[in-house]
C-alpha cells in the first residue's frame, strides 16, 4: 500500500478487503461515498483504470467536484455538519455574539457554507429566530432545574417545615440591571450570578423592554 499513491486511492476505504486465496488473491475496494458499490483488482495488478472509472461516474463525488467542493475523503476527515447541529450554532451566534438574524440568508455567508458541505440546509431569518425561541423556552426549563432540584414539604412532629435542594454550590446572587443591547435597545433585567469552579457566571433569568426613559419613575412601575 506505501506504493499507491494516485490520488483514486481517497475516494475508496482503506485497507481494501481481501479475498480469495492463493494464487487467486484479490483486493475489494469499497467506494467512501457509496458503501455498497466496490471494485475488485487482482493483488498483482497496479492499474488504477478500474478505480478511477468508478470515481468519475460516483454521483456523489462528481457533485462535489464540479462545485469545487473538498473529497469525499478530506470532508470525511473533520466534517461534523448536521442541519440540527448547524441551527443551534446559530442561534449561539445570534445570542452570545450579537449576529442579527438576517446573517443567514447573506450571500457571502451562504456560499462559504455550501463550499464546506454542498447539501447544506439553509433558512430564513424568520426560522432563525423561532429557533431562538425555542432555545430560550428549553433553556429556561434547564435553568430552574439548575437552581432547584426539588421543594418538598416535610411535616415534622414540631410542626412544618419548608425543605429544599440546591444543585448549584453556595449562594445564588439576584440583581436587577439594566443596559442597552447592541441594536440600541433598552432593557431591564433579572440576573443571576453565582460561583462554581472557580468562576463567576451569570444567567439573564428574564428581561423587559423600556417603551420609554428609564428612569426611577418608571422603572418602578
């Protein structure tokens, strides 16, 4: 195998299968792209005709070659994409990096994700932002799990009391502040922040817009 060096030898799996005995021995090589086609060669053989025919016909390879797109094999090396994977990226984009929702039917933005995978799914700004939504709606879920496990009321022979579980270490720290988003819009938020691992983090458990001045007045209206 050291001495197969022809750039055919990417679209097959390797090592080949091996069949036969002596002296009929035969390698099977198996397309990457499609599992159930194969091509067999004699053991003695060194041509790579066969292998090469099957490349150029492959209709998965040949789709990608004409749009300029990685090999099957490179793309099978570090390609991790999913369209469920690829919509909760986005939504990180949008909430942690401040991307406005129109980002995903940019031309540019389009193009680099088909030249990285050409059945690439992509959406609207619209359905980027109900994938926010539905995020946030999971997320706050997880939130409350996160701050308390269970409430329980536990009736003791001196009367009731009222017990519960934390899941978070130490104290868990409520504060109210409000900010401008980087769209120039006024909000007014719940904060939570607390220590774990060394670390401070802070959770927006919920936020408000102002429709006005945020001044004293109002903000305790």
């Amino acid at each position: 195998m050291k001495n197969w060096t022809s750039d055919t030898y990417d679209h097959y799996q390797l090592p080949p299968e091996i069949v036969g005995e002596e002296p009929d021995i035969k390698y099977v090589f198996r397309c990457i792209a499609c599992p159930t086609q194969s091509v067999t060669r004699a053991r003695h053989d060194v041509s790579t005709s066969n292998l090469g025919r099957h490349a150029r016909i492959c209709p998965s390879i040949n789709k990608s070659e004409k749009q300029n797109q990685l090999s099957i094999a490179a793309f099978a090396h570090g390609s991790t994409y999913s369209p469920g994977r690829l919509r909760l990226y986005q939504v990180e984009m949008f909430a942690l990096n401040n991307r406005p929702f129109a980002i995903v039917e940019d031309s540019p933005y389009r193009k680099i994700l088909t030249m990285l995978h050409a059945g690439v799914e992509t959406r609207s700004q619209r359905s980027a932002s109900r994938d926010l939504k539905r995020v946030f709606v999971l997320t706050k879920k997880h939130v409350k799990k996160m701050i308390l496990v269970c409430f329980l009321i536990l009736v003791l022979l001196r009367g009731s009391s009222l017990a519960f579980q934390q899941t978070l270490p130490g104290r868990v720290h409520i504060a109210l502040d409000g900010w401008t988003s980087p769209n120039i819009i006024s909000v007014f938020g719940l904060i939570m922040t607390y220590v774990q691992d060394g670390k401070i983090i802070s959770v927006t458990l919920d936020v408000l817009r102002f429709v006005t001045f945020h001044n004293t007045p109002y903000i305790w209206l």
